[in-house]
C-alpha cells in the first residue's frame, strides 16, 4: 500500500501557512553535541540462546571475567550457552555531569539466538578519543522472541539487539567547547542552506542591533560581541528562542522498502503524460504419460514408462493505461490517479523516478 502525506494548495497557501520556529529548532551552538560511546560486554543469564563453543572470543571474555574474581577455569570447561558477547553504544549528551543515567542498546557480537532475559555484565562505555565516560549493566529489555522446535521456528523482530533504559552511569563530564574567545558565538545549521542562512542574519539583525552577525557559509553563521556577555548561558537562551521563518524545501521522499511516499505541499508538476504497459506471461505445463508399446508380444530391454512434459507459453499484452497530469498538480494528484489504474507500489515508484528524469517533478526526488 502506498501511503502519501502532502498538502494540495495553491504557492499563496503555502506561504501562508509557513509558521516562524524557534531558531534552537533549526541550528544549534557550536561545541554542543552529542558524543558517541561504544564498549564491549559480557551478557549472562541467556537460556540456553547464547554464543556457541565455536566463538572463542566469548570464551576467551568468560575466561577472563571469572578471573578477574578469583575464579581460574580452562576454556575447555566452557560449554555453556547461556552467555553471549555484545557491542554496547550509547550517546553521551553535552554538559553531563558524573552520576546521570543513560540508555543504552546491546547488539549481539556472537552467533546467539537471543538477548532475552540477560543481564549485561558492568562494562566501560569509551569515546573516540578512547577515555572511559561511563560505564554500563543491568536486565536487557528485548522488543522480540524466537521459539525453536525440531523442524520449527518462531520469531518476532529481533531478538539478538535490545535496550537497557537508564543502563549507563556517567562517570566523567565530555569536553565542550564553544566557539570563540567569549566575544563570538558560531551558530550551526542542522541543514545547510544559503536562503535560511541569509534569513537567519537578517533575523538577528533586527533583533540584536548593534550586534555584528555574519554568515560564513550555507551551514555556520558567526555572532560578533563587542564585549564578553556578563551570563553566556542566558544570551545562548536568547539566541535559541528568537523566532525565524523556515525554508520549506520541495522534495519527495520515497521508501522502497516500505512502499511510502511523502511529498512537501510545495512540489508541484509539469505537464506530463504517463503510459505504463501491462505485458503478461503465462506458460503451463502438463505432464503426459508415455506407455511403451508391446513388440513382437514383448517388452524391448531398456524400454520404460517415461513422463513427457507438455508446456505452452500464452503472452497478453493488453493496452497501456494513460495518465495525463495537467501542469501544477501535486504528487497527491498523480499517485491518487496512478492508484486509480491499480498501479502496484514499485511502479507507482517508477514512474516518479521516470518523471523526475523527464524534468516534469519541480522538486527533488529522494531514495530510501
């Protein structure tokens, strides 16, 4: 089924309905992001669903585990599969501060079955620059099951990743570093664009007189003070929350997987006509029996009933629907009149690729 989520309204409507946004929902401060975190882990608890004897990576993790608690085994003692080795990520938001609390999510590294009813084992949480900022454990919460039976399976999503709500501890504060030597604040757009780039000056000009702000390119816009603001925190609010009127671009976005296209009320198309051609091959095949006759009264050595296949090949061609798409109709319009003709979800999704090469789409065309 395609689903299509665009406004059929005229470029005056449009305009119209564009509402200011605050500008903390189009840009950001520069230095204030959020850092990746990885780390390797240990999951115990597993029924019988974890890593087999096959990975000695996991055994050689057990192994050391148990010794790091007093505990020396062999890896030939381990035959368990109620273990399974994980790749832990997590993301370490800016300004937090030792003792907050993170979610995290758990992917099997291993060949195990399941994460279901595991409890990941107290493992460090690493940054790019490979200092430890937190650390991670706790009961793995997995949105999905797998059942097996001799000849059998039952699964639902899957089972092998899940999450740990609240799972991490930070442990030390991540570096931030705002631009500038205290007089200079850098704006970063979350989506490179010259026109919102120039607005957003224009914007801050009217509402910060006095104050030199420039635009150094489509994605950084720089804000010049003439002296050091007395409360950094209180002028970043100020900046966030002064309101700017977005750029609503026109592109349509198309999910092959999933067969969804969502279009912006702005994309419009040029006078178009569309021919999709229905070629249909049917072959059938029937299995007659060939009997061997009886020679001379008798059966000839090597002669056998044998089965002849019997195949015919029909192809219908019938005629090739039209679509005639006057010009200024939305993608609403065409995918309301391709459905209309029956079209299934992958040639609806042709033939906008075959419009946007034909220069009749006024807007971009986006592949997922």
């Amino acid at each position: 089924m395609v689903i299509l989520l665009g406004m059929a309204m005229s470029a005056t409507a449009i305009a119209q309905s564009v509402r200011p946004v605050k500008l903390k929902d189009l840009a950001r401060v520069a230095g204030v992001r959020d850092n990746p975190l990885t780390g390797y882990g240990l999951v115990f608890g597993l029924a019988g669903s974890g890593d087999s004897a096959r990975n000695r990576a996991t055994l050689q993790s057990v192994a050391n585990a148990m010794r790091a608690y007093g505990v020396n085994v062999e890896l030939s003692d381990l035959a368990s599969r109620n273990v399974a080795a994980v790749i832990i990520t997590a993301k370490l938001p800016a300004f937090a501060e030792p003792g907050q609390t993170l979610d995290v999510q758990v992917a099997s590294a291993g060949d195990a079955r399941s994460l279901s009813g595991g409890t990941l084992l107290l493992a460090p949480l690493s940054g790019p620059d490979g200092r430890v900022y937190a650390v991670a454990q706790g009961a793995i919460s997995v949105g999905g099951y797998q059942f097996e039976a001799p000849a059998a399976l039952q699964q639902k999503n899957h089972p092998t990743a899940g999450v740990i709500p609240a799972g991490a501890t930070v442990e030390q504060a991540p570096p931030v570093q705002i631009g500038g030597n205290g007089r200079r604040l850098d704006i970063v757009l979350n989506q490179p664009d010259f026109t919102l780039a120039n607005r957003i000056v224009q914007t801050l000009h009217a509402s910060l007189p006095g104050i030199d702000v420039q635009a150094e390119h489509a994605g950084r816009i720089s804000v010049h003070y003439q002296t050091t603001p007395g409360d950094l925190v209180a002028e970043i609010a100020r900046l966030e929350n002064i309101l700017v009127e977005p750029v609503r671009r026109a592109r349509v976005v198309v999910n092959e997987r999933t067969g969804t296209v969502v279009a912006g009320g702005d994309v419009r198309l040029g006078q178009v006509s569309v021919s999709q051609g229905d070629l249909r091959i049917e072959i059938r095949t029937q299995y007659q029996v060939s009997q061997p006759g009886v020679v001379l009264g008798s059966v000839g050595d090597g002669v056998r009933t044998a089965l002849v296949p019997d195949s015919r090949i029909q192809a219908n061609e019938e005629p090739a629907p039209v679509v005639n798409v006057p010009e200024g109709a939305t993608v609403a319009d065409l995918v309301s009149a391709l459905r209309g003709i029956r079209l299934s979800t992958r040639d609806v999704i042709a033939v906008l690729q075959s419009i946007k090469a034909a220069g009749a789409l006024d807007g971009e065309l986006i592949i997922q």
